[in-house]
C-alpha cells in the first residue's frame, strides 16, 4: 500500500523481520530497531538488528542509548542503517562527532514532560534543539518522558505531552521534527492537525502484545494518516 499523506510514519520497536515487512506493507516509511537498550522489552542485539535492516523493504532507524561514540560506530558499520536515533542525554559534541565519522543520518531525541505544559522550560528546549542542528543531526524527535516513576522513563511510555507546546515548538524548530509519545490509531489524525508534524513515531499504539505488532492497527494508522489534512 502506498502513502498519499505528507506526514511521514516510523514504526519502532520492531522486534522481527515479519513485523518489519508488516509495517512496511501498512505503507509506513521507516522501522525503527532499539539496540542494546536495557530499560526495553523490545530491545535487540547488533547481530539482530543486522537481519531486520537486510530483510526490512523500508529504511532502518537503529535507536540506542546512551552509548560512548565507539560503540555506536561499530554498531553502524555492522548494520549499515538509515540513519542512527540517540535515545539519551547524549551532548551535542558526541553528535557532532558521529557527523563527522559515520555513513548514515543522524537523529536526536528531545523529551517534553508527559502531562501538563507548566513543566516545560521552553528556553532550555529550544537552545537544545539549536544545538544539534549546529552539530549536524538531520531530524529531531519529540518525545514524552515519564517524571511519575522513580526512575524517569525516557520514551516508550505511551503517554502524551501537551500537544500545543509541541506545536509551538515544531513551528519554530530549526529541523524536521517525528512527533512521539502515546500516539496510537484513535489519536493520530488529531495529533497531525494539531502538531503538524514532519513526520509521527509510534509503537505501543500499533501492538497486539509487547514487541509483537498487529496487522490491523497498523493498517488502521495508516487510515487515520491518510485522513489528516
């Protein structure tokens, strides 16, 4: 199935080449493989990771966290992906770094707190964002991080940030932003038209159990992004 829709669609957390080429025939533009990462249940190694980005019909975003520079140019030069999405609280020098020494794009997470918009420092965000845009990341990533916990969950927690904060923000981001964080088939639709994003991550909201994703989600995102003006 082909895509109509200017908003592009990434479908992370792919755990198997059958749920690559699931997404794939959904008419999403990229899956996205977590490597190494310890706090998922969807996380996979590099030799993994290795068969989903040579079996996936669409590009592969490899995510990892935290990891000293490298490591993830090994993990690049094994798995040959798309592009490469930090996960963590990696400095805009390791960026600027990975710029200059790997084949593949770069992608940034930035977390907005899930819940109410008094929690965000706006200023701190949007020079966080200037920054990698001077390193030379490609795309920015919104994200919700999850402050209720006792340790702070970074992405992955299905729960949404104030969307007119991330509108606000998106307007004025120096680069392409995938919006991420609780999106799933019912919300979707509203989520473009209110955010206008570049592109939306998901991957909680298209699963029928953890790392196992479901056909007619999929299909019925898919829908839903069709229909967003």
């Amino acid at each position: 199935m082909s895509k109509e829709s200017d908003c592009s669609v990434k479908i992370c957390g792919i755990t198997s080449n059958h749920d690559a080429q699931l997404a794939a025939d959904a008419g999403a533009d990229y899956v996205g493989v977590l490597v190494d990462v310890a706090v998922s249940e969807r996380t996979r190694s590099t030799a993994q990771a290795v068969e989903i980005a040579r079996a996936s019909p669409i590009p592969t975003v490899l995510l990892l966290y935290n990891r000293p520079t490298s490591d993830i140019q090994a993990v690049v030069s094994q798995v040959h992906p798309f592009a490469v999405q930090l996960l963590g609280q990696e400095p805009p020098q390791q960026v600027e770094e990975l710029k200059n020494t790997v084949a593949c794009q770069l992608w940034k997470s930035v977390y907005l707190p899930a819940g109410r918009p008094e929690n965000v420092d706006m200023p701190a965000v949007r020079a966080e964002m200037n920054a990698y845009r001077d390193a030379g990341a490609d795309f920015l990533l919104f994200d919700s991080v999850d402050m209720s916990l006792e340790k702070p969950r970074y992405g992955g927690t299905g729960k949404t940030c104030d969307w007119n904060i991330a509108a606000e923000l998106i307007t004025e981001s120096p680069l392409p932003v995938f919006f991420a964080g609780g999106i799933r088939p019912e919300n979707v639709k509203a989520a473009i038209e209110t955010i206008h994003p570049h592109g939306i991550d998901l991957c909680s909201g298209v699963e029928a159990s953890k790392g196992i994703k479901d056909p007619r989600k999929l299909e019925r995102l898919m829908e839903q992004v069709e229909q967003a003006s």
